[in-house]
C-alpha cells in the first residue's frame, strides 16, 4: 500500500521551493548589478579614451593604446571610479558565492542600500559564514527537524 506524505513533509518541500526561488531571485539581482558595474567602467573607459571595451579588437592600435595608457596614467578620477566599480563587483561575487536558501534573507538585507559596500571582503565573508541559521540547518531541515 502506498505511502502519503505527512501534511508537515508536503510543507517543508514547499517552504524548500519558495526558499530556491527567492534565492534564484537575488542571484539575479546580484547578476543585474554586476552587469550594470560592467557598462559603468565600460563607460568611464570609453569617454576618457574614446575606446568601447566592449567592441574594440583583441588587438588595438598603437594610437588606441596611447589614449588608453595615457588616461590610464593621468586621471585620478578614473583610477579612483574603476578601484570602487571593481571593490563593489568584488563583494558582489562574495555574496552571490555565498548566496543559498538559509542566508538568502541576509544577503538581501545587505544588498538593500547597498551596505555590503562598506564591508571589506573578508568582513563580508566572516558576516555571512558567522549566519546563526547556518549551523541549525546543517542537515538541510528546518530548525529543530530531525529524520
């Protein structure tokens, strides 16, 4: 005779589904951001020197890398845009690393005006493996669930 799942297994699959969506979710919000980092430095680049990143041959003209080289060397404000464009993509790939169904909630806190930014990456990294639900979940169930 075939088993039934409890009401209380029927539940805690779905609590598991919406858990895997939501953090589908924020991964994308992680990917959208990064992306958007990328069109910024690729925007900073190309005004300065009047190359696309993004279309510009593997193999650029000496006048090309001149231009680059020079706002390269020359422009602070470039320099400090793309150090900040590139912290921020940092601690975006911790997070979206990092990101599953038990410390998705934090990783959206800290994604929400954007207060991961003001972590190094090493403090981002103790904060999200410091998640008190991650010790309580080690065995995939819910708090307090046993099999």
């Amino acid at each position: 005779m075939p088993t039934h799942p409890s009401p209380g297994t029927k539940l805690h699959n779905t609590m598991r589904i919406d858990k895997e969506v939501v953090t589908e979710q924020i991964r994308a919000i992680i990917d959208a951001r990064i992306q958007y980092i990328d069109y910024q430095t690729n925007q900073i680049v190309s005004s300065i020197t009047g190359i696309d990143i993004q279309q510009a041959k593997p193999d650029l003209s000496v006048r090309e890398l001149n231009q680059f080289n020079f706002a390269y060397n020359n422009c602070d404000s470039f320099l400090t845009a793309m150090e900040e464009f590139s912290k921020a993509k940092r601690l975006l790939l911790v997070l979206r690393t990092h990101l599953d169904p038990i410390n998705g909630s934090r990783i959206l806190d800290l994604l929400q005006d954007q207060k991961y930014i003001h972590m190094s990456k090493k403090e981002l990294v103790q904060c999200l493996e410091a998640f008190p639900e991650k010790a309580s979940h080690s065995n995939g169930l819910p708090m307090g669930s046993t099999r």
